[in-house]
C-alpha cells in the first residue's frame, strides 16, 4: 500500500514539473519571453502568433484560431538589429511545409510579421518556425485553427 502511494505521489510531482516546463517553454505573449541571440547579436525579443496586426501591434494574440477569422498572422519583435538583414517565417501545416516568407530586418529595432489566408482545409496543427538569413532556428510557434 505504502508503495503504490509514493508512486502515485512520484507520477504526481512528474506531472507537475511537466507542466511547470510547458508554460515555461510556450510563452508566446509575453515581452521578453523570446531570447534568442545569433550572429552578430541579432536578437528575437518577443514573437507570437495573432488575428491580425494594426499599427505594429499584435491584435487578439492566442493559440487557438477559428478559421471563420480568415487571416492568421506571425508577429515577431527583434531588438538589437545590429545590421540591415532578413529573418525567415516557414509556416508548416500538420508538418508539411505550407510557405516559407523571407523578411527584412533594419536597425537598431525591427518588428515585423507574416500573415496566411486560410481556408476549410487548413484546419488543424500549425507551427511557424523563425529562423536567422543562416537557417538558425530562433523560435518555433504552436498553434491550431478550428471550426
């Protein structure tokens, strides 16, 4: 009895400290949250995914879309940007590469972002993966569009 207790109480803390690492791991809202240093200290401060961006700022930032919305966007913040240079959003669909937008980045601060038009059949898991002009991956994006 006393050893299928500890066990239920060892599957417990496992299961705690698991969702402790998740939160820690998907902070997509948050300033700051994104520390991703390349060459030549070009630096991902914070990235997210969102409905839609007005004047440089992430409108209804989530992780779950409805795909009645129509327009899903990347919105990424890199903070210092030592040197003119571009970044890449490759947006995959349930794994398969979906399209891959090159962009531009310029000093000293840079925000910028993709967006796709969705459709019935995008329904499902998506990830958007930002990576440097090298093909170093900075942050990988988790998010789903629903009915």
């Amino acid at each position: 009895m006393v050893r299928r207790h500890r066990f239920y109480i060892f599957l417990f803390v496992l299961l705690c400290a698991d969702l402790f690492f998740v939160h820690r791991t998907f902070p997509q809202t948050h300033q700051n949250s994104v520390a991703a240093t390349v060459q030549n200290n070009l630096t991902l401060d914070h990235a997210g995914m969102c409905e839609e961006v007005k004047d440089k700022t992430p409108i209804n930032q989530a992780v779950v879309f409805s795909i009645k919305i129509g327009k899903v966007s990347c919105f990424s913040v890199f903070d210092p940007v030592p040197e003119k240079t571009f970044i890449y959003h490759k947006w995959f669909h349930k794994d398969a590469p979906s399209t891959n937008k090159r962009l531009t980045l310029q000093p000293p601060r840079w925000a910028t972002y993709s967006s796709i038009q969705l459709r019935e059949t995008d329904k499902g898991p998506w990830r958007v993966e930002i990576s440097d002009r090298h093909g170093n991956l900075l942050y990988i994006l988790r998010f789903s569009i629903t009915d």
